[in-house]
C-alpha cells in the first residue's frame, strides 16, 4: 500500500495512511479475522495477488525442472538469517509436489562435486537464491563457478535471487562464474535485477524475472498477541546502511546462535560424515542430510514467526521480513537498503499488498508504523 502524495497532499505520511486505512476493507479485515490471534487470514485482494505470484513461479519453475527427475540443491544456509531458510522451505516444498528426489545436498563446506556428480547424473543442478552472483557474498559465486566448470551437461538453475554488484570489477568477475557453460538459467527476483544481469552474463545464460521463491509457502500463522505496538529488524551487515534505530522501540536482528537449532541439524552434520567416510551408505545419508536441512529450515523460519508475533507493525530494512509479514497478514514498513535490492522488490512483489508500505527514511516508517499500530486491533 503506498501513499499518493497528489491525492494526500498536505497530509502527513502517517495521517494520510490513517485516513485511507480506516476507510479501506483491510480494517475489517484485521477486526475480524486477527481478534482470535490464532491464524492468518489474507485479504481477498492479498490472497488472489499471492495466488498469482505464486502461480507464476511454480510455472516459471517447471518449465526447467523436469518432473519425477532426480536433482542436486545447493548450497543449503548454514546460518540463522530466516529470509535465507524461507526460499529453502519453498523449494522443498516444490520439489516435493513435482516429485523431483533432491539426489544431492550441501552447503558451501561440505560440497563435494564427485561424490554430487555420481548422485544427479544428468539431472539439474539447482542453487538457492539470494545474492549470489558477486563478491558481496563469494562463497554462492564460488560454488557456482566450480560446478559449471565440472558439470557442462547439467542444466544448472539459480532460484530467484537478485544480481547486485559492487563496482566494475565485481561485475567482470561475474561475468565469467558459468564459463561457455550453454544451459545455465539465472532467475531474478525483479527486473532490475535481470537487466543487471543481461548488462554481466554472456549469451549463454539465460535471464528470466519471477518473483522471489518465498511466495510458494502457504499462509503464515500468527499464535500470540504482540506485546509491543512497533518492532525493527535491522540489518548489521554489509548490506544494511547503518542508520540508527530509533531507541524507543523494540530493536533486534535475526539471531545469530540457537543451540536448539544447532540439535536440530545435529543428524545432518552426523551423515555428511558418513556420506563422506562410507561411499557404499552415500544414498541413505544424502536422504538423511535433505531431511535434516529440511527440518532445521523449518525450525529457523518457525523461530521467525515467533519473533514477528511480538509486534503489530514490523520495520525493516531485510527483505524477507517484508514478504514473511505478508504471509502473515501482518504490516511491515520497509526501508532501503545500501544497494536497491529492497526497493526493486517492492516495486515488483510486495507494494500491491495491503499490508506492505514503504518508507525512504526512518523518521517516515516509524510515523507510519505508529499510526498503522493504532489503527490494527491485534
């Protein structure tokens, strides 16, 4: 939802958002469906804009991953970040409903190309998405580059990702990640993600845009009242513009330790092992290791919805966040980021749901949050 400064001219962000909120259906939405604080219920507007996006990324999808063909997944995250286990949890899912067995798995460390070669065959190699084409995050650009060198007649995929990158020479060193490979698809999550990377990749890759994977997962629940009115998920990495939260609202990051997780993945820590030490049982621990990535992912983004049932209102400057509070049915405000990736999202995704706003300054998203607070029973 965004404000029109002609049509609310004169008014505050805040007291413009107010102003149409009280007066829009998504009011009764919230009076009606939200009380019971057990669920999620979508707009109809918000359920038919996410049934399309969705639509549009399981055709996308199936256009280069055959059905009830074995594939390898890569690189699964090794880390916290929820937006990052929310794309892994979509493509789980998806592979699952096209009946495509996810012969090979790892993450960036315990990749190993023979033993993945010998599991998929010929069939395609997938790799997650996020930003993963240049130096801001290697160790993606890294994986990339070795596998299409060792595997020329795989059709290698990239899940929507966006391609952003940090100067000239980032944009050189990309160019060369797939090589002269000739089946390599990048999917990119927005449009200016794709002209950025038609601008980087040869010929031979193929750039198609589609809406970031995490629109495949169903409706998110929401099982506890807030116990704050405005919460902020700041970025503390290189990709956040190191603006200061304000001090009087509830402030956090995704978590970076959980040892409860940590257990959670112990299985899959334990087979990657075996699948290394004992070549004759590799078939049942790469089973063993999807499972365990599948359970942690999905313990990671339940944790994630833990912690958005603490507010009403999320402010950001993380992408996900944004897309995971759709799901919910819950309003975010989002901020910039340091390299437009937010911003080009929004543009292409999240701006016609209801429930998504943007902000350019963070004097704006707490304006506009507090009034969107005020107006939500929750």
């Amino acid at each position: 939802m965004t404000v029109s400064k002609r049509a609310c001219a004169g008014l505050s962000p805040g007291r413009a958002l107010k102003e149409r909120f009280q007066h829009s259906p998504i009011a009764a939405v919230h009076n009606r469906g939200l009380a019971h604080m057990t669920g999620t219920a979508l707009s109809p507007n918000d359920a038919a804009q996410k049934a399309q996006q969705a639509r549009a990324i399981r055709e996308c999808l199936d256009r280069y991953i055959p059905e009830c063909q074995p594939v390898a997944l890569l690189q699964f995250p090794f880390d916290f970040n929820v937006g990052n286990h929310m794309m892994w949890v979509a493509a789980m899912d998806y592979l699952k409903q096209r009946n495509a067995p996810i012969a090979y798995t790892a993450h960036g460390h315990n990749l190993d190309l023979q033993q993945m070669i010998r599991a998929v065959g010929d069939g395609t190699i997938l790799f997650s998405g996020g930003v993963t084409v240049s130096r801001l995050w290697p160790r993606h650009a890294e994986v990339k580059r070795i596998v299409a060198e060792a595997c020329p007649n795989n059709r290698l995929v990239s899940l929507p990702s966006t391609m952003l990158f940090a100067d000239d020479e980032d944009r050189r060193e990309a160019s060369t990640i797939f090589g002269n490979h000739r089946n390599a698809v990048l999917l990119a999550r927005d449009p200016v993600s794709a002209e950025s990377a038609r601008n980087v990749f040869p010929g031979n890759v193929h750039v198609e845009t589609v809406h970031d994977s995490a629109l495949l997962l169903p409706p998110q629940p929401r099982h506890a009242a807030p116990d704050h009115d405005v919460i902020w998920l700041a970025r503390d990495d290189m990709e956040g513009v190191g603006s200061l939260a304000p001090s009087d609202v509830e402030v956090f990051d995704w978590t970076h330790d959980d040892p409860a997780a940590m257990r959670v993945l112990f299985p899959g820590r334990f087979f990657s092992r075996v699948r290394r030490l004992a070549p004759t049982l590799r078939s049942i621990a790469n089973r063993q290791i999807a499972g365990s990535y599948d359970r942690f992912a999905r313990y990671v983004l339940a944790s994630g919805n833990r912690r958005l049932d603490t507010g009403k209102v999320l402010v950001t400057d993380r992408m996900h966040p944004h897309i995971l509070c759709a799901l919910r049915s819950q309003h975010s405000v989002l901020l910039p980021d340091r390299f437009g990736k937010n911003r080009a999202v929004y543009e292409y995704t999240g701006r016609n749901y209801s429930t998504v706003h943007w902000a350019d300054t963070h004097e704006e998203a707490l304006e506009i949050a507090r009034t969107v607070a005020r107006s939500t029973p929750v």
